[in-house]
C-alpha cells in the first residue's frame, strides 16, 4: 500500500512533463488528492475503480446540486466554465437522460455515416493544399491539417458558417487553457457564448438540415417542458463543438507524432499486421486527447480500495490518461505505443451513460485523416527530434503546439 504524502500533488498547469505526473499518481494509489489551480479534488487513475465511479449513482457531475463548494468554486477557478455549463456533460440522473435524449438523433449512425464522404472530400483537399506548398523547408501538420479538419466537419454538420469558425476556433482554444487567471477565462466565456448566441440566431431565421437546427428546434418545438431551456441550448452547442472539435485534433496530431517516432509501427500497418482503426484505438490509449477531465462529485463516502476514503461532497477528477497507461490494466508495457497490442481497451471517451456521443465521428475523422495522408506523403518524417516537440500548456488537453514534418512527397500526382 502507497504511504500517503501529506499534502495534494500539485497538477502542473502547463503540464510540462505530464508522463512523469501520471507516474507520480500511480505510486500514489487508486486514488489521491491533488491540487487543480488551487482546488483540492481526488484524481482517480485506477482504471476498476474509475469504471465503478463512473457509472455509480453515487457520483455526480451535477455540481450546483451536490457539491458543496459550487458556490465558492464557480466564482473565483479559472475552470469555472467546466463545471458551471448547463448540458448534459454536467447533468446527473433523469436530466441527464433528458438531454442525452434530445442530443443523440444528431450523432444517429446514420448521420455519422452519411459524414464519411464529407470527410474523405475534406482530407484531400487538405492533402492537395499540402502537395501544392513549395518543395522543401516543413509544415506544421496541426496548424494546416489536423486543425482544419474537424473545424470544417464541424461546420457542415453543425451548419456553422464560414465566417463564424474562426471565432469558434480561437474561444474553444481558451476553454482549454489552464495556465488563464479567472479573469481571463471569464473574458473567453463572454466572448464564448457572444459567438454561440450569434449561432442560433442565424440559424433559428434559417435552419436546415444541421445539428444545430435540430437542437434549436427540440428546444422550441417541445411544449411539455421537456425541451432545453435557452441556457441547455446554449451549453449544449457548447458541448457539441468543444467535444469534437479540440479532441479530434489531438488525436489525429498523436497518432502522427507516435507512427514517425516509431517506424516499425508503420511497418506493421504496410505489412498488414495492423489496420488504421488499430491506429486511432491505440493512440486513445496511449495519448488520449483529455488527460483530466473536472469534476464529479461524491453523494456519499466512497470507500477506497487501499483503506481510504472519498468523503461525501467532494470532488473528483477523472485522469483518464493515467487510467489509460496503468500496468494493472496493459501490464509492463503500458507506456508503449503498439498497434498490434490485442487488447486496447481505453477511457478516452469516458465510460458509462456519459460515454461520448461523438466517438464514432472522432474515430471516422483520424482514421481517414491517418490512412490518406501516409498513403499521399508515404516518405513523411517529424522535422525535429521528437522529444523537442513542446506539449500544449494546459492539463487537460492532451497535444503539440506544433507538429513540424517534412512531407518528401513522392512525384506522383503531386
């Protein structure tokens, strides 16, 4: 059993060795307190008892009803926004199944699919931009193609338009930035939710076939009182482009990052021992787009498996990359990327009736943009040492600043 510090582990805002950080968790226990920006909560990295909490009625995300520092927090933490947002993602028991309810028709199976040749057109005009640059010199693939990507699937599925996307892109980026003071994070919340009203508007006076008129009109069309309120509405578009928009991103510049670092990972892909669903599944594994995720709240003392408890009312961080890579689950190897592992089970996309809803979308989107690209530029390499690539300072999400590559094209069609 872990002897317990006597004080929390101070998460790293800029998350500068964030491997390091996991491992330090790990030789903590099952789970034990660290300090977020200030906020003393408990992270959670063993995977069995992240599943168990997870899908216990014991924990919430419901913060204004069951967490007796809501008032306190929401105030004064630079992530207020994560956990004062009216969506499902903070919803708990019949109003989570309420709005859950209300938002899965816009990711029906059908939907996603009927998305697969948008995509496919999306990447390879990205691909065709790429081959058009001048020979020589690098490109930074997350700024001129792992971000553009879901930006423009987002926009045609959420018939967001074009001169509204980069505003969208700049106040998701703060959203995600954990080195901002309160101050400033309440300015990019401002600035949020000025561009979100601007959405509905455009789209209530013009809907169409889009995800964000259907949410519009389950908020309008429902007259029992089941539907959103405006302030659901709002969070819920939140919810939707924050989700499928700075993820995907990560996970398409990982899944690179790990295949030009490793070359006999691409082998295996080339030799047929692999698939680019294996890609995109171990790469949630071993780099998944979110390394913590706030909060849920404990109803009751939640006994741990080491003789501790979680007392009743507090918090609780979700450290899925650290469950990812926990050697209780993938053994000694966990820390390694391999794509022919047989067993890639993952928490990247949460576990239980708050599994994402966008997780066949985001899969759909870096498989095809994994598969075209090394088929288009097979010769690709990183244009630095891959320990020089500078993670994003922030602790929850989960990439690069920059993914500088040479591209080496072939003659072909380039």
């Amino acid at each position: 059993m872990p002897e317990q510090p006597s004080s929390p582990l101070v998460l790293d805002p800029e998350a500068a060795d964030h491997h390091a950080e996991h491992q330090a968790l790990h030789e903590r226990g099952p789970a034990t307190p660290v300090d977020v920006l200030g906020l003393t909560v408990w992270s959670v990295t063993d995977p069995a008892l992240l599943k168990q909490l997870l899908t216990s009625a014991q924990v919430s995300k419901d913060g204004r009803a069951h967490w007796p520092a809501y008032a306190d927090t929401v105030s004064m933490w630079p992530l207020a926004l994560w956990i004062a947002v009216e969506s499902m993602f903070t919803a708990y028991g019949g109003d989570h199944r309420r709005l859950r309810r209300m938002v899965a028709p816009a990711l029906s199976a059908r939907r996603i699919q009927d998305m697969r040749p948008t995509v496919e057109t999306i990447v390879t005009a990205l691909l065709d931009d790429l081959a058009a640059a001048p020979p020589g010199g690098s490109v930074d693939l997350r700024e001129h193609f792992a971000y553009p990507l879901p930006i423009a699937v987002l926009g045609r599925l959420m018939g967001i338009p074009d001169s509204q996307l980069q505003s969208f892109r700049t106040v998701v980026d703060g959203v995600f930035d954990t080195t901002a003071t309160a101050a400033q994070a309440a300015e990019n919340t401002a600035s949020l939710y000025k561009a979100l009203d601007d959405l509905i508007v455009t789209k209530r006076a013009d809907p169409a076939d889009d995800m964000t008129s259907l949410l519009i009109a389950a908020r309008d069309d429902e007259g029992d009182g089941s539907g959103f309120t405006d302030g659901e509405l709002r969070d819920t578009l939140l919810l939707m482009i924050s989700a499928g928009y700075e993820t995907t991103v990560n996970v398409i510049d990982q899944a690179i990052t790990a295949l030009l670092t490793d070359p006999e990972q691409l082998d295996h892909l080339r030799a047929g021992r692999a698939t680019w669903e294996d890609v995109v599944e171990e790469t949630l594994r071993h780099e998944p787009a979110i390394k913590h995720l706030p909060l849920r709240y404990a109803l009751t003392d939640i006994p741990l498996p080491d003789g501790r408890t979680i007392p009743r009312g507090d918090a609780i961080l979700a450290s899925y990359a650290a469950a990812n890579r926990h050697p209780d689950w993938h053994g000694p190897t966990a820390d390694r990327f391999d794509v022919t592992r047989p067993v890639k089970d993952h928490l990247a996309f949460g576990h239980g009736v708050h599994f994402c809803l966008g997780a066949p979308l985001a899969r759909l989107e870096v498989a095809t943009a994994l598969s075209l690209l090394f088929t288009r530029f097979p010769d690709i390499q990183l244009a630095l040492p891959a320990a020089e690539l500078r993670p994003l300072p922030t602790l929850i999400s989960n990439g690069h600043q920059i993914l500088p590559v040479h591209l080496r094209r072939t003659t072909d069609g380039d």
